[in-house]
C-alpha cells in the first residue's frame, strides 16, 4: 500500500476552512455541560464528624505505646461497626428522615486517619441538613453502641458535625472545562476526517506532488452574474 504524507500546511488548512464546525461543536458540548452541571444535576453535600479512640480516664496513668497500638487496630473493628445495618437502624428510629438502612450505608463512609486513634464519620446527601443529622444520630448510636463491645473504651467527639454549606459535587467549573476540551478535540477530528476521505485535488501544486508532474494550465471558476 502507498503511504499517504500529511503535509502540516495541509491539517492548517482543513481545520481553517471548517472552523465553523468546529467552533459550533465545541460551543454545544460547552452548553450542554454548563446546563447539566447547573441545572439538572442535583449538589451533593457532605457532612463530617471526627472521633478519638482511648482509654478511660481512670487508666490513662498506664497508657503506653502497646495500648496505642491495641486502639489503632481496634479503630478496624469500630470502623465496621458504625457500617453495620443493624446500628443504622437504630440510629435512624423514631427519626423523620425517609430513608431506608440500605441507601444510608451507601453514602456512609468511616475512614482512620493514618498512624492515628482518629476516626472521621462522613454521609453524602442532596439535603445538608439531612446529612448533618444522620451523622449525628449515626454518631451518638455508635459510642452507646461502643461502650457495649469495649467497656475501657473511651470515645470522645473532637470534631462536631456542622450543616454543609458547599457542595462537594457536582464540580461545575471541571466538567465544563472538559466538555470545551472534548468539543474541540471532536470538533478538530472530524475536520481532518472530513478532509481526508475527501480524495479530490483541491489544488495545482497537491496533482504536481501526488502524479510528480507539472501542471500546465488550470481553469480558472468563474461565477455567474445574476
């Protein structure tokens, strides 16, 4: 098979004469990412609360580096825990939030923090004051819950939750960002596409370079008066 050369002059060209394409493409692909991120995708926000796992009081004399230890690997215990149906359940009972066990360990997430007795409670909702009170309610059952399982145990609260009052999703200004750079990567492709399954000699000098021979006279297009 014959290689075809691309001469760079060439793409210039092809992507100048559809420009217009181009532009359009990019412009609806921007348009259609603002509308969606403004207008049909619903803000997400997210309410966080903060625990430390110790000891009591009373045998905080004898706190030595094994029971940090101990209390970081119990941190994987009471991680799972706080994502049991079970507690869920009886944290949101009585409550006026409608929603069923499944959907909030869904948007339930316990993370340690690293090297830490540190546990961070985080719930993802639509609603900030519904994500505020789950955490809570969440929160408070875990530590009743807690001093069942680990009666030494000692949690404390160094974070308290706070309504949300920025979103944490959906970012805007990204996905707009990359909805210009798709359409004008789109746009850019389906110009040079265009261009080169078109097999027509647009000039002299492109029959000279392909048959390797000179061109001795053209006909020039004349336009018609109306």
């Amino acid at each position: 098979m014959e290689e075809q050369e691309i001469r760079l002059d060439e793409i210039f060209d092809a992507l100048k004469k559809r420009w217009l394409m181009i532009v359009s493409i990019t412009l609806i692909a921007t348009i259609i990412s603002a509308v969606v991120s403004f207008f049909v995708i619903k803000p997400k926000y997210a309410a966080t609360t903060k625990l430390f796992i110790g000891k009591e009081e009373a045998e905080s004399q004898g706190y030595n580096q094994n029971d940090v230890t101990m209390y970081q690997k119990l941190m994987k215990t009471y991680s799972a825990t706080i994502k049991t149906k079970d507690l869920v359940e009886r944290a949101l009972e009585g409550s006026k939030i409608n929603l069923n066990t499944n959907t909030v360990l869904e948007n339930l997430t316990v993370t340690t923090v690293t090297d830490t007795q540190i546990l961070e409670v985080k719930y993802n909702s639509i609603d900030p004051n519904e994500a505020a009170t789950i955490i809570k309610k969440v929160t408070d059952e875990f530590i009743k819950t807690s001093k069942k399982l680990v009666p030494n145990g000692n949690i404390q609260i160094i974070e308290s939750v706070e309504v949300p009052d920025k979103p944490i999703s959906p970012n805007k200004k990204m996905n707009i960002a990359i909805a210009f750079a798709l359409g004008l990567g789109v746009g850019g492709g389906l110009a040079l596409l265009l261009e080169f399954l078109d097999n027509t000699f647009k000039t002299k000098e492109q029959i000279e370079r392909e048959l390797d021979i000179p061109v001795i006279g053209t006909i020039p297009q004349v336009k018609e008066d109306k």
